[in-house]
C-alpha cells in the first residue's frame, strides 16, 4: 500500500471577514481549525461554535461535515481504515498473511515531518481527554475488523470466528502499544514502533534471532 496523501499543515487559513460558507471552506480547512484550538485551549473549552466563527462559517456548516466536534479528531483514523481495507484487497496471494498486515499497517501511517506536531496533538486528545476515550470504541473496532476480515479471507474462516478476531484484536493492541511507545519517546520515526512492535507479533513474540551473516563473509580473522 501506497502512503496516505499528504495531510496540509497545521495552519489557519485566511479568513473573509462575515459568517456564510466562504467559496474554498472544506473539511480539511475546518479540521485544522479545530485542532489548532483544541491544541490552545483544550477539547472542552473550545465548542462548535467557536471552531465555526474561527473559519467564518455557520454552525451549520460546520455539521454538514462533522456530526460532532469528536468526530474532526476522528476523521484522518477513519479514512485509514478505508485505505487499510483497499491495500488488504490487493494483497498478492503469495505475500505471507502477518507479513502483508504489517506491512500495509506502517505503510498507512507514514507522515510528513511537518504532520508530526497534529498527530502528536490528536493522539494526546484521544488518550487524555475521557469523553473523547470512551467514545474510541466504535473507531477502534472498524479498525481491527478491516484486518480480521482479511485475516478470515487468508484462512476460509468467518470474520466472526475465533482466530481472525484474535487477529485483529492483537494487530490493533500492538500497533496501539506502538503509537503509546512513541508518543512518550519520540526518538524516531512512527513507523519504527509500528514496524518493531508488529514483527514482534508476526514471530509470536519469540525473541529476534540474530542476523545470518551474508553469504561470502568470513569471521576468520576477527
């Protein structure tokens, strides 16, 4: 799977001056709008009316694109799961099932350097802000039934059956786990953690066998 199309920065978009819909407003324009004030004051203290005068555009405006103001930290996730469920159709058949899941998990969440600090933002929102936990749920298991529904195409299963709910249950934790890992360190790219953590699973958490030495090397001499 191909990367995400790259995401616009986090910056506020020139404004018209006076309430109605301006001609280029679009769901994105409101999303950064919105981050960038819940990043300055806080998910609570900022509501839906505040974000739709910020981008000079009714209340109304603003619904006709996000039910609610959770659903705009929820958006940029949910068009990952569709892109995870186009990548897991085009899987070829020879591709190894753990092998295909992480590769199409790091390649989805692959970000530009300047996207870091909004992913940062959303992702401390998601995990620290309880109304906005509690209600992960729905969003999360989208998520892991797009690839236990792969998983149960790769084993004639049902996607309800056992195995390939565990699948996307355990891929979803581990890739979770990764996300927790590098938001608190940030020592490296994203896709590190995720890479790590999901050839972790892929071996079933055996430990890592060392490299084998190419072939035509030597230890002689060493």
């Amino acid at each position: 799977m191909s990367a995400p199309p790259p995401r616009a920065p986090m910056s506020i978009p020139k404004q018209s001056g006076h309430r109605g819909r301006p001609p280029r407003t679009t769901r994105r324009e409101l999303e950064v709008i919105a981050m960038k004030l819940f990043a300055e004051h806080g998910f609570d203290e900022v509501t839906v009316e505040r974000i739709a005068a910020e981008a000079g555009v009714s209340e109304r405006t603003f619904f006709r694109y996000f039910p609610s103001k959770a659903e705009v930290l929820w958006h940029q996730f949910d068009n990952e799961v569709a892109d995870l469920r186009a990548a897991f159709a085009a899987v070829p058949s020879e591709e190894p099932m753990m092998a295909a899941v992480r590769r199409i998990v790091v390649a989805a969440n692959r970000y530009r350097a300047e996207d870091i600090p909004e992913l940062r933002t959303r992702m401390r929102l998601v995990s620290g802000v309880p109304a906005l936990s509690a209600g992960a749920g729905a969003h999360y298991d989208a998520w892991e039934h797009a690839v236990g529904e792969f998983a149960a195409s790769r084993l004639g299963a049902g996607a309800g059956d056992l195995i390939p709910l565990a699948i996307g249950r355990t891929t979803l934790a581990a890739a979770r786990a990764a996300f927790d890992a590098w938001l608190e360190r940030g020592d490296t790219d994203l896709t590190v953690y995720l890479d790590r953590a999901l050839r972790a699973l892929e071996r079933g958490f055996a430990p890592e066998q060392p490299s084998a030495p190419r072939l035509g090397s030597t230890t002689e001499g060493v």
